[in-house]
DNA sequence: CTCGAATCGGGTAATTTGGGTT
DNA sequence: CATGTCCAAATTACCCGATTCG
C-alpha cells in the first residue's frame, strides 16, 4: 500500500508542495485537477495536500530544506 | 453513518480541528461563525467542535496522529 | 488565587482560487 | 499538452490585547 485515499497523514499547502517541485503553485491545482494528485479541500474551497503522496511522486528524493509558505 | 446531535461524541478543541485540517484555529472559528461547522460553546464562550462532524467534512481523510492542544 | 497555554475579538497582509491568455 | 503570468474575488494567515481554560 502507497498512498490510500484513507491513510493517516500530514497535509501540506499548495505553496508547500510548490516549492519541493520548483514550480508555480498554479501547476500543482492543475495537477490536482487532472487528477495526478489528491486534494483535499478545506471548508472554504482550499486545497491541501498529502506529504506522503507528494514523496512518492518526488520518487523519494527529499527537497533542499527550504521552508515554503511561511 | 452515526452523528446525533445529542449522542455520545468527543468534543475537539479548536487547535485540533486546526490541526487536522492544516489550517489557522482562527480559520475554524470563521468556519463556525459561517455555519460551516456546527460548534458547542463552552460558558465562557469558548468553541468546541464535535470530532464525528469533522471526521465526516474531511471525507473519509484522517489526519496523521497529532497532539495538537493537550 | 496564581500560572502557562489556548481562544476569544477585530483588523490587516499574504495566499489561493478560477478563468482567460501566452 | 504542460507551464507561467495577469486579473479580481474569496479564503486564509498573522498581528494585537483581553479573557478563559485546565
């Protein structure tokens, strides 16, 4: 089991996971758009999104520490 | 799905609520102001939420096992 | 009664969303 | 087709002092 949609984990904001990418906030909603990514919504319309997920898709390479969205 | 309103449910502090949803605690009193979330009142005004109706706004998500307010 | 942490309130920046365009 | 940028509107985050919780 990788990423289950009811798995326990930790959420992360759009410029979060931004930034372990190196890309524009706006591409990672157009990955949760396409459904390459799950999202889960906030009660105002937000997303977040899970770390482990997003791990797994950086193929277990862990970003420079670098604090996004502070 | 078992949430009555006047049933056995553990009530969370809003840090916690916060928590699970990756959010500010401000956010979710503006979540309980809006009618959002359901929010009991302690009496001194204090907001509590049931964990029965957030488990259930969070779609079937559960947060990672975080202490949040003890 | 005292104390540290949390949660009130409001007010103001920063982020996110969504569509359309490049 | 994927990504980056511009825009307006909505949502969220951080600031303060005062009050409540445990």
């Amino acid at each position: 089991m990788h990423a289950n949609a009811t798995e326990e984990d930790v959420l992360l904001t759009p410029s979060e996971v931004a930034a372990m990418f190196r890309v524009d906030p706006k591409t990672v909603t157009r990955w949760a758009k396409a459904g390459k990514l799950s999202a889960i919504r906030t009660l105002g319309g937000h997303r977040r999104y899970k770390e482990s997920e997003v791990r797994e898709l950086l193929g277990g390479f862990i970003p420079a520490p670098r604090e996004a969205a502070e």
